[in-house]
C-alpha cells in the first residue's frame, strides 16, 4: 500500500482495536445504538478481507506462486512471534499444559505443511486470543497487536493457499481493488462517528469516545472524510 491507503488502514485498524478492547467491549455490547455493534463487526470482516487481498496483490507479480509464499512466510513470522511470548507466559504462570502447545521452534514451524501450518497458527491465534487479558500477558508480548498480525497472515494465507503455481494474478487489478476496498472502510467509519458519541455520558462510555477519537486522529483533513474535517476532539496532521 502506499503511503495514504496505510494511513487509513491503520486508522481502521486502530479503532477495531479500541472497540474491541475488553475494556470498551461491555460499552457498545448489547447496548444502543445497536447499529454500532452490527457495524464494527461488519467492519471487523471487511478489514480482514482487505488485509489479505493486499497481501495476495503484493504477491501477485509472480504469479500465485509467489503470493502463496509471501504469505506463508508472513504467516510463519506471525505464528513464531506469538508462540514465543505464550511460552514465555506460560512458564512464569506455570501453565505446562499450554506451554506444551506452543513451545515451538521456527524450524518447528517452517517445516509444518500447509493446512498444517494453518491448523497450528489458528490455534495459536485461539490461545493468544484467550490469554490476552491475563496479568502480565502485555508485557510478554500477547497483545491485541500481535493478535491482529496473525489474524491478518492466516486469512491472506487461507486466499492463496489453493492456488495453482501457474495462475497469474493481475497485481495492478488486485491494488485498485484494494484502493477501493480502503475507501470504503473509512466511510464505514466516518459514518459510525455519530454512533460512537451517543455513548458518552458514563465514566466507561467517555473513555471509550476518547480512545476512538484518538484512533481517528490517524486520518488528517481531507484525509478520507466525507466532509472534509478531522473528527471531533481531533488535531489535524497529528497522529
């Protein structure tokens, strides 16, 4: 991506990251506007979906081929990172039982074949996922960064993993779809700005108002809102 299509996405990605916060979650759960809760999670699938045709058009200029190796090894990478800070917590926690699930080298991982890899990293994934709010699991390196990064390589793996070596995917065709598909995430957020706001009012809800503010910061004037102007609360150009 460019310069300007990652600034958005991280914007996205930022505010996926605030609502989904353990912290925020009890907020907008079940709670109205009900439109918010169906639209982030909406959002949540969208991002996804973006994320791994990216990854796929990166890959592209070589053929599916390539793409499915540039994904493989960006799935590995993310799988090794999170099963060395689970084992790290587990071992101070004194969790063999998980320990043993996620004590693997890099070697360990690489050699894994493809469902295979697919298969450990998601199960990787399901006990970051379930450690994440444990004492001292931030500090380990279980965050709901790490998390996403292999959330994102499983599903741009899983769209190329079928592929035939010989099928040549238009890059070009793959990134204008992805300028496309950008675009409409951040008016997918833009418009559940005014959503957001109608939480406010409790200690909880203005934390969670604030803390999406700053995620929108992200996204400077003109920078993928409708009308023009950086979100309420919000610095121009600053991130």
């Amino acid at each position: 991506m460019n310069i300007e299509l990652t600034r958005d996405i991280n914007m996205v990605g930022a505010c996926l990251t605030v609502a989904n916060d353990t912290n925020n979650q009890p907020v907008w759960k079940g709670r109205p506007p009900a439109d918010f809760e169906a639209d982030i999670t909406q959002l949540g699938a969208d991002y996804d979906a973006v994320m791994a045709k990216d990854a796929a058009a990166d890959g592209a200029s070589g053929g599916a081929g390539d793409a499915k190796s540039q994904a493989k090894t960006a799935l590995e990478n993310a799988a090794f990172i999170l099963a060395r800070a689970l084992c790290n917590h587990y071992t101070k926690t004194g969790d063999l039982n998980n320990l043993g699930k996620v004590n693997f080298t890099k070697t360990n991982i690489v050699r894994l074949r493809n469902q295979d890899l697919l298969d450990q990293s998601t199960a990787i994934r399901d006990l970051g996922t379930a450690a994440l709010t444990d004492p001292g699991a931030a500090g380990r390196g279980i965050t709901a960064a790490n998390i996403a990064t292999l959330t994102n390589a499983i599903n741009a793996f899983k769209a190329v993993m079928n592929s035939p070596r010989g099928q040549i995917v238009n890059r070009s065709t793959l990134k204008k779809e992805v300028a496309t598909d950008v675009a409409a995430l951040v008016s997918d957020v833009t418009s559940m700005d005014d959503l957001v706001m109608q939480f406010a009012g409790t200690d909880a809800g203005n934390r969670f108002v604030e803390a999406w503010k700053k995620a929108r910061m992200i996204v400077d004037t003109g920078g993928g809102h409708g009308n023009g102007e950086a979100p309420a609360g919000a610095t121009p150009g600053t991130k």
